[in-house]
C-alpha cells in the first residue's frame, strides 16, 4: 500500500483516496463491489456505444433532411429504421435492469459463519464493536474496521443521533445509519490491504471528517489483532504514564471516555483502550502520533470545528502525562 498523504488537508486526501484505489468503487477488493462494478462497466458499455449512435443519427438527419425531399420508399425505410431502433433500446434496457436485478441478488446473498461487527455512527465518529455469543470475547473499538480476507463480514447498522451512510467504496455499496433501526449490511473481502471508508450522507458540520480506516488482513494477522484488541489496556510502566492515567480518571476525559482495566468507563467519545494501535485520530481528520495527539487534545476545535469533545483545561505538564499515558495504549 502507497504512503497515505498525511500532510494533506482531509478534503485533499479523501479526493486523493479515489486515485490511489484506497477507495474507490472502481477497484472493488470484496464480492459484493465486485458485482457493483460489473453493472458499472456493462453500462458503460452499453450506454458509450449507444450515446455515439444516436447522435451519429442526428447528425446524418441534419444532413440528409437538406440532401432530398422525402419519398414513400424513404418514409418505409425511416420506420423499419426506427421499430429496429426501438426495439434494440427494448433489449438492451432489459439487460440492464436483469444485470441490476443480478447484482441485487449477490448484495443480499446468504452468507455463512460471518464476523458479527456492530457500527454506531455518532457525530461525528464511528464506533464499532465486534459481537460474540460470549460476551467476555466482545470488544469495542472506533474509526477502524479490520476483517480478515474470504470470510464475510456481517455488519448491523445503528445511529445515535441523525442519519449517517456507511460507504466503504473498495467492498459494497451505501448502506444509511438510521436512529431506532437497525441495518445490515455484508461485505465479503477478497484483497489484503488498507483502505478507506467516509460517511456518505450530509449529517451535520464535520460530516467530511468521518472517515473508517479499513483493514483488510489474512486469518491469523486478524485473530491476533482481535485477540490484542479484546485485552484490558496495559498498565503505565512509567512514572510519567502513571501520572497521566491519574489525570485522565480524574478529569473530564474519564466521563467521555473507557479504558478498560482502569476505572475510566465514559461512552459518550470513542473507546480509547488501544488508541495508539490506530493509523488515525478523530476519524480521519488528524494521522496519529505524538504531535497530533497532543494538539487534538489540546484544542479539538480547532482540528474539527464543531466537534462534540470540549477544550478540557489542562495544565501543560498534565497534559503531557496524559499524551505519554495515552500513547503506551498499543
Ligand atoms: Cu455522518
């Protein structure tokens, strides 16, 4: 995979993820945008032709209406012309609508043994937990989704506050994110790789900044991310990190926030237990490392305007405690 452009102002780089095929329908790495794209290219390949021959057409009428008059034997050829027309257009809508109705079938497919994934969407984040018939396996995670390759992934739907669209370009098509329902959606990969997800439908200020990491690993590497990700967070082993888990129980991150194995158990922000193995903070809007961290907490406004995480005030010592606590959580 291609160095993401981290640089880049997010409405830059999520144009630029439509190139690099991190996220774009034309490059499908999974079953079901697979058959998206079939119904794609059979349209363009249908619709090209079919664009050129008609104004082929206009362009021959134009001419030949000056050319001649017209005659009874013009007049019979102009309509076989035109039943052949009519019912060439006929058929070919035909195969559209059956290659359509094709697709349809392959998105909503039954499938077998699927990882059971729940995503809520929030203003303006995403929380995603990975469901197990035994509680003690579940584990909840936010702004990455990672699925193992040739398995599929069946994804229930939910939101907490307004509608929000899932579109992960790379492996099926939208799917809305409706408070007081619940939606499916199933995704089957096929291909390794990172890739991109973003909210597909307009739900309020920093709607553009709501973007998924995807991840896409072989079995094993995806068992043991889970089994890494199911694990309470590791306990501070350095002064420093134990002074900033105590700044962050004791101020307002812990009412907002959970890290499990320690006493901050908040829901309303993203679980933060293994921040630091994620690729990105806030959902996109900032890559992450120490710097950016840093500075996230430090103004969330200012990186994502209208941001529902408050400036918390910090004095600069704790919030360093707090960053090197924070970036122990692998
Ligand atoms: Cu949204």
């Amino acid at each position: 995979m291609k160095p993401r452009p981290a640089r880049l102002a997010p409405a830059a780089a999520a144009l630029l993820a439509g190139c690099n095929r991190v996220q774009s329908a034309l490059a499908p790495a999974g079953d079901q945008a697979a058959a998206i794209e079939r119904v794609w290219d059979l349209m363009l390949w249908i619709c090209v032709p079919m664009y050129v021959l008609v104004l082929a057409a206009l362009g021959w009428a134009l001419v030949r209406r000056r050319a001649r008059g017209h005659t009874a034997e013009g007049d019979r050829r102009a309509a076989m012309g035109l039943t052949a027309f009519v019912v060439l257009v006929a058929g070919l809508l035909t195969v559209l609508t059956a290659s359509s109705y094709i697709a349809d079938r392959h998105l909503h497919a039954a499938v077998t043994d699927p990882v059971n994934v729940r995503i809520t969407a929030m203003q303006w984040w995403w929380q995603v937990e990975y469901l197990d018939p035994d509680p003690s396996k579940q584990f909840t995670t936010a702004n990455e989704l990672h699925l193992p390759v040739d398995r599929p992934a069946r994804i229930e739907l939910r939101s907490s506050d307004v509608i929000h669209s899932l579109w992960i370009p790379v492996l099926n098509g939208k799917e809305d994110l409706i408070p007081g329902r619940t939606n499916t959606i199933v995704m089957t990969p096929r291909k390794t790789g990172t890739y991109r997800g973003q909210c597909a439908e307009f739900c309020g200020l920093q709607h553009a900044n709501m973007a998924l990491d995807v991840q896409i690993d072989d079995a094993a590497a995806f068992t043991a991310w889970k089994a890494h990700q199911r694990a309470p967070a590791p306990p501070p082993s350095t002064p420093a990190a134990l002074a900033g888990l105590h700044e962050f129980t004791a101020t307002a991150c812990a009412m907002c926030h959970t890290i499990d194995g320690t006493d901050a158990g908040g829901i309303t922000g993203p679980n933060l237990t293994h921040l630091a193995s994620r690729r990105t903070l806030a959902a996109g809007a900032l890559p992450l490392n120490r710097g950016t961290l840093t500075a996230w907490i430090a103004a969330p406004q200012v990186h994502k305007p209208g941001t529902n995480m408050p400036a918390v005030p910090l004095r600069p010592r704790q919030l360093e405690d707090i960053v090197d606590y924070l970036m122990t959580l692998q």
